[in-house]
C-alpha cells in the first residue's frame, strides 16, 4: 500500500521523527513554493490572518519553515500542475514496484 499525504511539517527534527518511524519506508517530496506563491493559494486567507496577528506561530509569517535537506523528490511548483503530478507519478512508478506490475501503470 502506497500513501501520499501532505502534512505541514515545517522543522526537520520533525519531518526526521516520521523517516524514523517508517523504517525505511518514508520518502520525503518536497513541494516547493516560495511564500509569496503560498500566499496567493489561500483559499481561506490564513496568510492575511496571521500577517493582521490573528494566527500565532504559522508557518513562514510568524514562525520557520525549513526547507528539506535531502528529499528524495523536490517538485518546483512553478511548473504546471499537469508537470507536477506527471513527476510525482513518474517518481512513484520508478521507485515502487508491487508483485509483478509497477504502481500507477493504468493511470490515464
């Protein structure tokens, strides 16, 4: 079984915790997009919220984000969502195999 979740996990002791934990099993993807693009994505204004003071400690306004060391994909979302999700596929295709067929060969 193959599960992509995305967590906001903005420290690397963190993101290093969950590695841990899925002995082995843990690859991390990188979904990188610099604040200003974050901001401009928010559906639900949280970023203006926390710029007016109204959220405490949220990530890269009032507290760090930092950025992955070693991931073992890093996606540049200033690419097109299509490209995104084409590497991301890519990536797990190449990378898991289960039984006799890759994951995701019947993705149209």
């Amino acid at each position: 079984m193959i599960a992509i979740t995305a967590f906001i996990s903005p420290y690397r002791a963190d993101r290093q915790r969950a590695r841990d934990a899925a002995h082995g099993a843990f690859r991390e993807i990188y979904i990188e997009a610099d604040l200003a693009t974050c901001e401009q994505r928010d559906p639900k204004g949280l970023y203006r919220k926390a710029r007016r003071g109204e959220i405490d400690d949220f990530t890269g306004i009032s507290a760090p984000y930092e950025v992955p060391e070693a991931a073992e994909l890093v996606i540049d979302t200033t690419d097109s969502i299509t490209t995104c999700v084409d590497r991301i596929i890519a990536y797990v295709e190449r990378e898991f195999v289960v039984g006799a067929a890759t994951v995701g060969s019947n993705h149209s």
